[in-house]
C-alpha cells in the first residue's frame, strides 16, 4: 500500500513550531485516526459537531516561550514581546499570552476590551490603527494604553487630549521604512506607499512638530513590513533603520527608548514553504538593533516585537465534514465541505494554499484520486483546495486543515447568514470550548424590522 502525506511523517521541529505544518501533538492512534492534544478528532467532532476550530496549547505554549527564550538570549533583560490579537482575538488568546508574559497588540476597541477581559495588563497594551476613533483613542488614554501613533490626526486628538488632561503623555510613532520584501501585495505594509504610518521623509517635520507640543513625550518607534515573510534580511534593514531614526529624533530633543519592530516570521503551510525559525528571526533583529546602537554609542532601547501568525497559526486547525460531491468527467470531481469561505476566507482573497488529510486515513492510503475541495458559499470562488490528492473518500468523512489558527477565526464572516464554527482548546486528552458555535437564530439578534413595516404585514 503506498502511503502519501508525507509532512505527517516530517520530524517535528520542538523548538519553532513555524516551522511545521502539524500542530506539535499531532499524532496518529492505533486505530488510524488523527488526533490533536491527545484528543481523537472523531471523538471531538461527536460532541461538537463540525466545522470546527481547534487549538493546541501545548503547540501555542511552545510558540511564545520560543520567542521568550530567543529574546533572553540575543537581548537579554530588555525585551517585551507583544502578541498581534488580530491573528485570533479572544479572551482566551489574551489570557494565554498573558500568562506567557507576552503583551498584546490592538487595532480597535473590540481588540481593546477583548484583551483587557483576558487578564493583559494595561501597560503592556499598545493601541494601533490608520482610523482610530475619537472614542477608541480617550479609551486607550484613560487606561493608560500606549497609543501607536499613525497620522496627524492622531497626534491632534492626542495633543488636545493631553492639554485637556494637563498631564503628560508617553507617545510612539509609526512609520514606514520603505522596506520591500516579498509576499502578498495586500499583507505588505513596510513600503513608501501604504496606508499605515508616516513616511520616512516626513520624519524631521514630524520630530519638529511633537518637539512644539506641551505634553506629547515621544519615546518610541514602530514599524511593521509586512506578514508572512520568508527574508531575513529585510529585518536586518529594519533594526538599521530605526537606530538610524532614534540618531534623527535625538536632533530634535526626543529620547527613544522603545523600538517596536512589528511581526512578520512566516510559517510552513505547505512543503514548499521554508520560513527561518522563530531564534533566527529575533537574532537576526536583535543582532541589528545591538550592532546599530554600538557604532553610535547610544543606549539599547526596549526592543519590542509583534508576531502574530507564527504564534498562533500551526496550533491551529480546522475539521470540516464532507457533503456532496459532483463529478464533472473529464474536468474535475468537487467535494464540498460544511464551511469555506466564511470560517476560512484566505484562499478566496490570498490565494494561500494549505495541507489537508481524511481524519480517517490521514497517510493517504492508497490514494488515488484528485479532488477540488468546495465550500459551502454561494459563490464560485468558495474553494479551499484547488487540487488536492486523497484517498478514496465518502458524505460523513472528516478532513482536517492544518495551520488555521491565524487570520481564520479572526477574519470570518457570516457570509450567507452561515454561524462560526465552535472553538476549542486541546491539551492532555481533554477539549474545552473556547468560543460557543453560533447558531442562526443568533445571527438575527441585530437585525430590526421598522414598526411601519411590521403594521403592513
Ligand atoms: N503588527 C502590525 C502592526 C501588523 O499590522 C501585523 C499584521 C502584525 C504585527 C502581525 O504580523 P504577523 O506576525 O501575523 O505576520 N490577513 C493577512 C495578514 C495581515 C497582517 C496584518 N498585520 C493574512 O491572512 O495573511
């Protein structure tokens, strides 16, 4: 019998689960069924139906003390890691992070509340965005978030916030280093023309402006260069740069004694993808920021890092049961699955590829059938594998795809009023919910008919 999936049978990298496609507890039972944390996914999709989100903690676990420990050793007793909860926000997220030391990276004020509930402390919060909101920004201010400047605007509603306050207020800046490196048009933010930061141009202006304000004290610099990134190399560019920016500033008057250098690691979602381990990513940063900073002779700032996708994604996966399926001879067979687009809406607006397997015969025995896996949507394009080899397989069967857990729960919908899947938490043999499924009914909540409309009827 030939046995295909050959990542299943890849040697699993302990230290940088970025580098696997499986979550680290993946294992095979006597049985021939896959199971995650020590849980049979039948088992899980029994008690909690599918489609399912599942998340390994001891995989998620591994991640963050992966950049815990590299940070120790290539920066020692001055670093802060931050989690990027739009990668997966929940308050179960924020309170695993937390616990790990991490803190947390917000956009908007449900990223806000939802960290704060999870237990992060408030000052290891920062507050990031193009469009904050009058009310978003006085949130953060009242509860002493650092607030990730992005524009003028931003630094209008802070001046005059601070003044009104009459108290000082400790600022970072964003700005774009006009780094290109190679991924996705739309997940590259670090070059001249994105809608994130100020322009590396516009810098002195800007040090001469914060300079002229009463209250606003500037002491650290952010940049982000975009996600899923495979280069070492554009990181090495970007410690240079910032210690570059700290000498500008310094002109100014502002000492800077933080350098967020944003997230960015990628992660193996398929065999072709090789990305640098989490140790080689804060080395290569670290070792940057330190040479920078000794030939000027200044002082390390706090080098703070946001990894969002390579701390959450290969703990991930998600279950889907196989419905119909319809042959087209000659062009292809497609097997439609209980969800798509809606719980999983990267491949529709990415293009990204992932690795998949029967939970039933996750080697692939005897596979010999190539099948375009469908989602659930009304729409041609709701397809989660083009291509993709299985065995032969039946309605009821279970597939799961591997490396989920980031920019999928996060970024679903409800598409076709279809609810989100339940999620859960595996660890040691035992499952936890940590977001309820939706059910229909629940996606009415919010929807009104007009009075008017209700005496027609
Ligand atoms: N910091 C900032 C300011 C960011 O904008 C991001 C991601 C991160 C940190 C975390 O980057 P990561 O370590 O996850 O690469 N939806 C896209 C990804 C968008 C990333 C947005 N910003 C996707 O599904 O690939």
């Amino acid at each position: 019998m030939e046995e295909k999936n050959s990542f299943l049978k890849e040697k699993i990298d302990l230290k940088s689960p970025n580098k696997n496609i499986v979550p680290i507890t993946t294992s095979i039972g006597s049985d021939g069924i896959l199971s995650v944390g020590g849980c049979s996914i039948e088992e899980l999709v029994k008690k909690y139906d599918s489609p399912l989100y599942i998340l390994d903690e001891i995989t998620l676990r591994k991640s963050c003390k992966a950049y815990k420990e590299a940070l120790e050793k290539h920066y020692p007793g001055k670093s802060l890691p931050i989690y990027a909860s739009k990668a997966n926000s929940s308050i179960f997220m924020s309170n695993l992070i937390s616990s790990e030391g991490f803190g947390l990276d917000a956009v908007s004020e449900g990223e806000l509340l939802t960290a704060l509930q999870g237990g992060v402390p408030n000052e290891k919060i920062v507050f990031h965005g193009n469009n904050k909101s009058d009310k978003e920004i006085e949130f953060a201010v009242i509860n002493n978030i650092k607030v990730i400047v992005d524009n003028d605007y931003d630094l209008e509603r802070l001046e005059k916030l601070s003044n009104s306050f009459n108290r000082d207020l400790e600022i970072m800046i964003r700005f774009t280093p006009g780094i290109e490196c190679h991924t996705h048009e739309y997940i590259r933010t670090g070059s001249f023309d994105s809608k994130f930061g100020f322009g590396i141009e516009y810098l002195s202006t800007l040090f001469a402006r914060i300079s002229n304000t009463k209250h606003l004290k500037l002491k650290g610099l952010h940049a982000h260069i975009g996600s899923q990134i495979f280069e070492l190399d554009p990181h090495n560019d970007l410690g240079e740069i910032m210690v570059d920016v700290i000498l500008e500033a310094k002109k100014f008057g502002h000492v800077i004694n933080k350098l967020n250098v944003g997230g960015g690691l990628g992660i193996k979602y398929t065999e072709n993808d090789d990305p640098p381990s989490i140790e080689d990513w804060v080395k290569t940063i670290s070792n940057s920021v330190v040479k920078s900073c000794k030939k000027h002779n200044i002082d390390l700032p706090l080098l703070m890092c946001e990894p969002g996708r390579s701390i959450v994604s290969t703990a991930g996966i998600t279950i889907y049961k196989i419905g119909a399926f319809k042959k087209i001879p000659g062009v292809r067979t497609y097997l439609s699955v209980d969800g798509g687009m809606s719980d999983n809406p990267r491949p529709i607006t990415y293009q990204s590829n992932y690795s998949a397997c029967l939970v039933s015969n996750p080697f692939n025995k005897d596979s010999k059938n190539k099948y375009t896996i469908a989602g659930k949507h009304c729409e041609s394009g709701d397809v989660l594998f083009k291509e993709i080899e299985l065995a032969d397989c039946k309605t009821g069967d279970l597939i799961c795809v591997f490396g989920t857990g980031a920019y999928n729960n996060s970024m679903s919908s409800n598409y076709n009023r279809i609810p989100r899947p339940a999620a859960l938490l595996v660890c040691n043999g035992e499952a936890e919910i940590i977001q309820k499924r939706e059910s229909p009914s629940d996606l009415l909540k919010y929807d009104v008919l007009p009075d008017r409309f209700i005496k027609q009827n």
